[in-house]
C-alpha cells in the first residue's frame, strides 16, 4: 500500500495504482476522454491533468503512478483553467453538429464541455480534411468528429484482435481509420460494434435504419411484423433512466405495439427452434463421423471472422441461420399462411443488440424466392429513440405479452444473450434426447460467466461431450488455434463475437466510461437473462408447444429437407 494526499485528504491505495485510480477512489472525480483501464492508458487527450507537489509540469494522472508522499491537487486554478483550454481546443477541431448527432444527448466531450463552463472558444485553427464513410451496411465513420483519442484502435487491435483501425497521417491531417482510407466495407471488418460503444463521440455510429421502419408502419400496403432479440430486455431500461441490467420485457412489447407494429414476436421463439436445429446437427454430427467440433453460428460477427481468418474451420460451423434470420424465414412462410397475408406485403423488423445483424440481413444467402429473411435490423439505441420520438412513457408502461403462434418462448430461448447461453440451452435439449428423459439438472454453471474460454465435459447416456465457450473474436482465434494444433479436442464450440455475448453488443445503450470502468455491463445484464430464465415455466427449447406445433404443421422434423431450406445455409471464404 501506499500513502499520498490528494486535495489535503490523506489516502491510502494499492501501489499499483495510478493517481487517477486514487483520485476516484477518494471520491474526486478527474475527467477523462481517452482512458481505458488495461486497454488504452495512453493520456493522451491531457483532461486527467493533476497539480503534484514538486513537479514543474502537470501530469496525466491516468498514466502516473502513485508514490509515497505523493501530494496532489485536482482542482487548482492552474490545473482548471489548462484542462479547459485543451477542452477548447479539442472542440475547435471538432465538428459541432450536436443538434443533429446521433450522440448529442450522450456526447462525453459535450458533457465534458458543459460541466467545465464552456460557452465559446478563444481558438480558431484550420480543420481536418473530413472522411465519411457510410458505404457498410453498420457503421458510419465520420473523421470530423473525431478526437483521436484512440479508444476504438486499442479496442480493435487489443481487445477483438482485428486491428483494422488507426491513426494516419501528422498534425492537423490526423485522422482514424482503415490504412489508405479504404472503405470499412472493404476491409475485414467485422462489424461488432465494440468500437462504437467506446467512441466517446459521434465519430463511430451504427447506420440508421429507423426510418425505413418508420416507413413501413406507415404504409397502408405492407403488413409490419417486429422481433426483439434476448439481449435488448436486459438494456433498453438504461435508455429510459433504469439501472443496468434492469429487465424491461413486458414494456418493450407494449412499447413496440404502440408503436404501431401489427405484430409483436419476440426472437427468442427463434432461439428454443435454432436449438432444435442445431441440437440435432450436432447429434448427427457426433453419431455418423461427422466434422467436428461443430461451431455455433449464431454470432454473424464470429461468422464474418472466420470467413476471413480461419477458413479451415468453415466446414465446421453450424449450418443454422441465426435466430433472427430463421423468424424472418418462417414469418414469410408459415405465418404469413397461417393469416392470410401476401408474404410480399410483409415487411419484418429485428431489434437487435448487435450492428453486425445489418450486415448479416444483407448478405445474399439469406432470403428465400427473392424476398428477403429480415427487411430491416435496428439496434436497442435506435429502438429507444424511435419511443422517444413517438412521446411514449416508457417507464409508466405497462407489463404486455408477445402475440401468438410464434410468441412464445423457454428460459433457455431467453440466455441465448449472454455467453454460454447458448451453449447451455443445447445441453438442456441434446441431455434429454440422448437419454429419452426429462432430467431436473438444467442449469450448467461450468459454461456460464465471463472468463475468456470456459470448458466442460458433459456426462451423459454413456457419452463424454467436451465443450467450449468462447466470447470476443481474439479469444476466439485463440482457441481455433489451439484446435488446429490438436492440443483441444471438442464436440461443440460456443462463440460469440463481442466479448460477454450480445449483453454487451455493439448495438446497446452507450455508458460512459468513467461508469464502464466501475460496473461490469456484460455481468448485470447478463443477470436479467438468467433471472427471466429462472421464472419461466418451461426451461427448454423442445418444450416450446409452438415449436411442435411448427414441426408438426409445416417443418415435419428437425433438419428435414424443408427446415434445412428455409432455416439453414452456407457460409464462404472471404479474403483480405
């Protein structure tokens, strides 16, 4: 431990710290743009600055370590007045569209702004030329919002291990970005997202397509059908003032039926159907010599990876479309003859966590007799808006059920949005297809949590099932690797592109940092998962009545000729 002062209180801390920890930990909130702890500790947006007894300069408190005998002051004339300045200049070079940014009521240098009194800029310098890059079908790039402070580089490279992003160019030609400028359409990108949610600015956004939506419920013509993915009940709260990890699913659906949507479904319908799927594939798999390990492919992210990255392992991944590609198949098919609608005139929305399902709605294989699986994919952030702008009370809302027919869902549709749910919920099936019984031990603890690569061997009917869970693509093509050199031998793999899973989506509510720094996002939202799982009467996916209804009426069985054309496809090489 060590002893220091900071603003004449005595304190003590561990010796690894740095001074902005012992600051936070004295109850003095430093600002910071750029920090983030073990990831991006580089001081360079200078607005951490403290005043330390006997040093000439002012220091970046983020990146100086505590001493003994330190004394420091975080509120000095001298350390007030240079953080402004650097504030000021940082928005000189910023461009201050804030009225119409998609982050001008959650803006980090906005907020900063305004808690440090700025009303006009004693600064007037030469701007960077701008790049906008809007040709993805998820994210914007716009360079001239940018503040280099250099959180989605660190993020990419360290965090997902893609490496994609970074800084080019000198002095007021900076700028962040794919190298020469390419088009993040024309790298490989895997659109998770995870740089957006740490962007403290308007400079990294998702595309936008609530318009589109808005459109639709419009359009007297067409027959608009909404979905919501597991993930979003444990986060859209935040966008309304609830504390994360705050489970909101009854308000959703009756948000999104005042929203004008002619019918509510929920994703998870999807979920309990996708392990009937994937169960199966993975039974044939093991039981007829199959390629193993089989891997999940629920996460278009992780998809999108290994078409790049490891094209040795594309034989092995599920052939299952993800849960909400699968919904947006049978909402064109089956449910549209159940009602009586033209599928032409239907037009199916996904609000997803994830900015990477944009992506994935759009890629080729995913639609059937010219029509498309999913027409439109908004994220929580822009379902949240689009309540806002319908002047809905979120909060005073009361709790409503999702519609019929493919309304309904199990706890294990439900965990899907956490890592290892998956995982779980397969085990819940194939455990009781393989041994012909309703077994009471469904909860799996050994594949749930946040650890990198967890592992299991699962006992039973006489089998030794080995099994992985993976969260973040690093991570991902670590393990791969360790497969590839025979040093892990599996029957089944997890993965999922974002570390945590889809609670933790490139498509969720953005937090602060100095609020990430201190709670685990991906650990209190995953908890809402697993505490609706634990309400649910049912608890798995083959005891979903309105999955056998759907086999019995229209699929026949898992992964017959029918379900595989509908609900399954192929994936390809992509190169660099």
């Amino acid at each position: 431990m060590v002893k220091l002062t900071i603003n004449n209180t005595p304190v003590e801390v561990p010796k690894s710290y740095s001074v902005l920890e012992a600051c936070r930990e004295a109850g003095f909130d430093v600002p910071t743009l750029c920090f983030m702890k073990e990831i991006n500790e580089v001081g360079a947006c200078r607005v951490c600055l403290v005043e330390i007894e006997g040093e000439k300069r002012l220091e970046a408190s983020c990146v100086t370590p505590v001493k003994d005998g330190m004394v420091v002051k975080t509120n000095t004339k001298r350390v007030r007045d240079r953080v402004r300045t650097n504030v000021e200049l940082l928005l000189e070079n910023h461009n201050r569209e804030c009225t119409t940014c998609p982050r001008s009521r959650n803006c980090e240098l906005l907020n900063l702004a305004e808690t440090l009194g700025i009303e006009e800029l004693q600064f007037q310098g030469a701007k960077r030329e701008r790049y906008y890059d809007d040709f993805s079908h998820s994210i914007v790039r716009d360079s001239s919002k940018c503040i280099l402070c250099g959180k989605c580089v660190s993020t990419c490279k360290k965090v997902q291990g893609i490496g994609i992003l970074g800084f080019q160019n000198r002095g007021y030609n900076s700028n962040v970005g794919p190298a020469f400028q390419a088009k993040m359409s024309d790298t490989d990108c895997v659109f998770c997202g995870q740089c957006v949610n740490v962007c403290p600015v308007g400079a990294l956004t998702e595309k936008q397509d609530m318009h589109r939506v808005w459109d639709a419920i419009e359009d007297p013509e067409k027959y608009v059908v909404v979905q919501t993915a597991p993930a979003v009940r444990a986060a859209l709260g935040e966008e309304f003032g609830n504390e994360i990890g705050t489970r909101t699913t009854g308000k959703m659906a009756a948000a999104l039926r005042r929203l004008g949507f002619n019918n509510v479904f929920d994703t998870n319908f999807a979920a309990d159907l996708t392990i009937m799927e994937e169960g199966h594939e993975l039974l044939h798999r093991i039981q007829n010599n199959g390629v193993l390990p089989m891997i999940t492919s629920c996460s278009p992210g992780w998809i999108r990876y290994c078409e790049f990255n490891h094209h040795d392992f594309l034989p092995n991944l599920s052939s299952c479309k993800s849960p909400h590609q699968m919904f947006g198949a049978l909402v064109k098919t089956y449910y549209a003859d159940k009602i009586k609608v033209d599928p032409k005139k239907m037009f199916v929305v996904s609000v997803m966590p994830c900015i990477s399902k944009k992506t994935e709605a759009a890629r080729p294989e995913m639609e059937q007799e010219h029509l498309r699986d999913v027409d439109a994919v908004i994220t929580t952030r822009e379902l949240a808006k689009m309540i806002k702008q319908a002047g809905i009370n979120f909060n005073h809302l009361p709790d409503e059920s999702f519609d019929k027919i493919m309304g309904e869902y199990t706890g294990a549709g439900v965990i899907f949005g956490a890592t290892g749910g998956v995982m779980e919920a397969a085990i819940r099936t194939v455990a009781d297809v393989l041994t012909g019984e309703d077994l009471e031990t469904i909860e799996y603890h050994a594949v749930r949590g946040t650890d990198d690569i967890k592992e299991a061997t699962i006992h039973v009917a006489g089998l030794d099932i080995n099994v992985a869970v993976v969260h973040g693509t690093k991570p991902a093509g670590q393990l791969l690797e360790l497969v590839r050199k025979g040093e892990k031998n599996y029957h089944f793999i997890e993965v999922m592109g974002c570390p945590g899973g889809c609670v933790n989506g490139g498509g969720q509510p953005q937090v602060p940092q100095k609020i990430r720094d201190t709670v685990d996002l991906k650990v209190e939202r995953a908890k809402a998962l697993y505490e609706e799982d634990q309400l649910m009467t049912l608890r798995k996916s083959h005891k979903n009545e309105e999955v056998k209804k759907l086999y019995d009426e229209f699929l026949g069985k898992p992964n017959s000729h029918k379900a595989h054309h509908l609900l399954h496809t192929h994936y390809t090489k992509r190169f660099k």
